[in-house]
C-alpha cells in the first residue's frame, strides 16, 4: 500500500507489491490472463487493484464487476511519466497487490511522442518487476529460445516470471515446464490451457455484448487460472516491486462539501476511473442513479456526471424515461452543474434520430436535433486528442489543456447555437481522421458542459477541482441525503 514514513513529510512512499503482466506480442491472451488472476485473487480474499497501459473502457467494465472499481488507465500518452507515478500510487490505496496490464509486445516501439518508449520502460521507471505471457501454440523446447531472447534484451528490467497461454495439451506443458524451469533468476508459473469456452480477445471490439461479459466467463476464466498457475508464487513475484515517492497531496483527500449524481447502468458506465477519484479527493461524495430506470435524482446534489456508454442501444427506453428528462431539465433551470461526455450528446438533444428510422424525444437540454452516424462509439488510438478550452466552463478556465479520447456518434443540428468550448489541439503521430483545430462541443447554459471528448481528468486535475467547485456554488448539494455511493 501506500505509506506515509513521516507524518511530517511532504512525500508518501509506495510500496504495495506490484507486477507488470506484458505479453511477447499484442493478442497473446494478457487480458485473458489478467482477468483469471483477478477473478482468482477475489476468490481468495486477496484485495486487488488493477491498472491498464492504454483506455479500452471495455475491459474497466470486466475488471470493475470482480475489484468493485474501473481499471485506471496508465495510457503513456495521455499522461505524462509523474502522473502515471501519481495514478499508481493512489491505484495503491487500500489494495494489498497491484497488477498492471500491457497492452502491446514489452519490447514494442511506442510513438516518439508518448512518455515511454516502451512498456519495458514504464515497468523501469515504476521499479516494477514483469510477468511475461507467452503465447505457447506450436511451441515445444524450442520456447526456451524466445524466452532467453526477452530476457537478455534489457538488463535494467526485472524479467522474473514466466506464464505460458493457450497450451495444447498437458504433453507440451511437460516440455515448455522442462526448458523454462531451469532458467536462473526466472520462476515459469505454469501454463493455461487452450480453451474455446473463455474470452481470449478481452480488449476487441467495443460492443455492448462485451461490455457485459457473462458472470459465468468470469468465473470459468478464475477457475482454470487458479488451477493452471502458482498463484502465491505469482504475488511473492510482486513483493520484488522497489518503493518510490510521490508529493504526499497527491493522495489527500478534501473534506465532504457536495454530494455529485453519476449516471451508472448499461446506458452509462464507461469513463476512468481517475475521474471518480479525483472528483472524491476534491471533496464530492458521488452517488449514482439510473437514466433508464429512476424517475428523478438523487436528493441534494449539486452536479450532475453523464459518462460515455451506449445510448444509441438503449435510446428507446431513455426516451420512455421523461420522468427524468424533466428532473435533468429543473435540475439545470435551478443552477446545477451538468457535465457529460462521450456518446451522450444524442441523450441530451431535444430529439434522436436511429438508423433505424426512429425518431424519439430525449432530453432538450442541448437545443437540436441529433442523427446516430456511427453504430459503434469512434475510440481507441485513431480517437486520441488532445484539447483546449476557449472559454471558462464547468471543468475548465481558458487555455487549460487535456488529453483523452473522441467518440463521435452522433451528428447534430442546433436549433439554436451554443456557445462551442473547445478546440482539438493536437493527435499523435500519423492519425489522420479529424484534423487539429477542430471546434466541438456544446454549452448551452453557463453550469452545463457536453462534449463528445471523454477527457482523462489525470492529465489535468484542474478538471475535477473546477467541477466539484461549481457543483458546491450552485448551493444545491450536501453531504446529507440518500442515494447509493459508487466505488
């Protein structure tokens, strides 16, 4: 966990077990493996906290159903190298092991831009060891070769632990065990076997399908990691983490001031959660509700968080919902704040228009009409952007600077214009969809904020600061009153 040496101290110290679970390659099976060993930790009462270099708001989904919160994104381009430390270290609060999850081979070249060149370089700067996956098909004593070539390849990285993915048949595991259990100074955990039955592409497409992951993968997932790895020796492998420092404040949390509404049920639910965090530490209690199913918000709340997810699945039953249409829209008239993201621009038109040729009453907050263009959210690394407000909002002053993701699915036509907050400033290297210097977004009253950028708030704490200062001027929230709180 985190520790504090000296109560005098302007630093805390991390020290929580820790591991990197990178693979040889992209698609070898990491999350997989990820997954099982959080379901298998859960399952022996082990409090695991989980990390993921890279967004993928599909795989928070799986991983917060077993920890009871959202993998923080580590992503090395939207934060910087002491941001990541800080995400890591409040990531530490309260867990007794942290893994963190690659996303591309551990050797892999990231752009020039971004504030690792390698996944080996952030598990460096973290002090952190690696647990390295390694796809087994086809393979017999010839693994050892591979093996040996990531081993010698960077002398300054703690390459200590072995597991193998997609083992054929027990016969091979014998072989790979034989040539891998030899190696000084690295422990082979042993091997999962091949199976059609579990998720081997955890972090594919971004359905709604995945996003609800059955209960039953998880469990399967958990059960076959548990039997086919060393699982204690895999937390001693985390023990071998080496402590760093970090600004103590960046784990000091304010006194209760407000009380902020999020909406939280199959519509909504994608978004990081150092947002959440964030919004905690700068004194909110956030209490979450349901567009699809509650009629009015939570009792004394002074801000209102709207998160990406899949309104255009769900659009015919948040049409149906006017009760909290009507609750949203007094709740603006009065002086709350209102901030959302992502794909709930349709949700907040006066109207949204389906493929299907449906056209249904939503909202009205946003004066317009909004068409669905896309089925599937716009997001991954084409979606990357970084932004600069041209005006004082809810979340920001003008010219602050923040870096996320896009998803643009709908295309609107106002009734009445808005004021337009931000500017898309920068991508990285060789994207090429939306250029720089785009204007998007919509304020259509000074306490209300929607944007289809779903920004990571760590890149730029003010966000939550401005928010949750906005939310505590409105006077309309206190830390009294019901609703239930959300990890």
């Amino acid at each position: 966990m985190s520790e504090v040496t000296d109560t005098k101290s302007t630093t805390s110290r991390v020290s929580i077990p820790r591991l990197l679970v990178a693979g040889t390659s992209r698609r070898v099976g990491v999350s997989t493996v990820v997954l099982g060993m959080l379901a298998a930790f859960k399952k022996r009462g082990t409090s695991v906290s989980v990390g993921k270099v890279g967004t993928h708001f599909i795989l928070t989904s799986h991983y917060r159903r077993i920890t009871g919160t959202l993998a923080h994104s580590l992503d090395p381009w939207m934060l910087d190298k002491q941001q990541i430390r800080d995400t890591v270290a409040r990531l530490a609060t309260g867990a007794e092991l942290l893994i963190l999850e690659g996303e591309s081979g551990l050797f892999d070249q990231l752009p020039s831009d971004y504030a690792y060149r390698t996944e080996a370089d952030l598990a460096i700067d973290l002090q952190t060891p690696v647990l390295l996956v390694v796809d087994a098909r086809g393979y017999a004593e010839s693994i050892r070769a591979k093996v040996d070539g990531f081993l010698r390849h960077n002398s300054n990285l703690l390459l200590a632990g072995i597991v193998c993915n997609r083992v054929e048949s027990p016969e091979q595991e014998q072989k790979i065990r034989a040539v891998l259990g030899g190696i000084p100074g690295v422990t082979y955990f042993g091997g999962i076997p091949e199976s059609g039955d579990l998720p081997q592409d955890l972090a594919g497409e971004n359905t709604e399908q995945q996003s609800l992951l059955a209960r039953s993968a998880v469990v399967a997932t958990g059960s076959l990691v548990e039997r086919s790895i060393e699982l204690d020796g895999v937390r001693k492998l985390g023990e071998l983490a080496k402590p760093y420092d970090v600004k103590r404040s960046v784990l000091v949390s304010k006194p209760r001031e407000c009380r902020i509404a999020i909406a939280d049920d199959m519509a909504f639910h994608l978004t990081y959660q150092s947002n959440l965090d964030l919004i905690r530490r700068e004194g909110a209690e956030l209490v979450a509700f349901s567009p699809l199913v509650d009629r009015k918000l939570p009792s004394n709340v002074g801000g209102v968080y709207l998160p990406g997810g899949f309104v255009h699945h769900y659009a015919t039953e948040l049409s149906a919902n006017v009760a909290i249409h009507r609750a949203l829209r007094d709740f603006v008239a009065q002086g709350g704040v209102l901030y959302a993201e992502g794909n709930c621009i349709g949700y907040l038109c006066s109207t949204a228009a389906l493929s299907s040729g449906s056209n249904l009453q939503m909202v009205g907050i946003i004066p317009g009409s909004a068409t669905l263009i896309s089925e599937r959210p716009v997001q991954g690394p084409a979606s990357f952007v970084e932004a600069r407000s041209l005006m004082p909002t809810a979340i920001s002053d003008s010219n602050d600077r923040f870096r996320g993701t896009r998803s643009y699915q709908w295309g609107v036509r106002l009734a009445t214009q808005t004021e337009t907050p931000f500017e898309l400033m920068f991508r990285p290297s060789g994207r090429r969809d939306d250029p720089a210097g785009l204007i998007e977004g919509f304020v259509p009253s000074p306490r209300v904020i929607v944007s289809s950028v779903q920004p990571h708030w760590s890149s730029n704490p003010r966000i939550a600061r401005l928010f949750v200062e906005t939310a505590i001027g409105s006077g309309l929230g206190n830390v009294a009153g019901g609703g239930s709180a959300l990890s």
